[in-house]
C-alpha cells in the first residue's frame, strides 16, 4: 500500500485523461474555443498539483494564452491531446 494519500486522486486523473483528450480533440474539431479554454483550464491546476509536469505546462500555456485574449494554435493543442493520451 503506498503512502501517498494523491495517489487514488492520480489515478482518477490518468483514467479521466482519455475522456479529456477525446473532449478536447472533439472542440478542436468543432473549433470550439471556449470548450477548449474550459478544458484547459482544469487541466492546468489538476495536472501539475498530481505531478503530471507535462500535460500541466502545455495547458497553461494555452489557458494563459486564452487569458491574454489569444486563441492557441491547433498544434498546441494538439500537444496536449497527445500528452494525454501517454497518460493512459
């Protein structure tokens, strides 16, 4: 048993990312800026309080993108789609 009480909450976050990266993938499709920056945003605090480096810088780049008044680039999001796909 491991003693670190984030754990369940990691694992939650890891089983969600699929749906996560369907949902985003699924915005950018419909160029859905707002459903994006929703999405972005929740991931940008979850991932970096579990630890999850990557996945938490590239959504705060496009969350503080979306602050500045700036859609990100499809690419960018593209980035994190695929970052949360290695979590599954």
């Amino acid at each position: 048993m491991s003693g670190d009480p984030l754990e369940p909450l990691r694992l939650r976050f890891r089983e969600r990312a699929g749906a996560d990266s369907l949902a985003l993938a699924d915005a950018l499709a419909r160029a859905d800026a707002p459903e994006i920056e929703r999405l972005a945003h929740g991931l940008a605090g979850a991932a970096g309080l579990f630890g999850f480096v990557e996945v938490g810088d590239l959504a705060m780049q496009i969350d503080q993108g979306f602050a500045a008044g700036k859609t990100p680039p499809d690419d960018q999001v593209r980035a994190l789609i695929v970052a949360l796909r290695r979590l599954v």
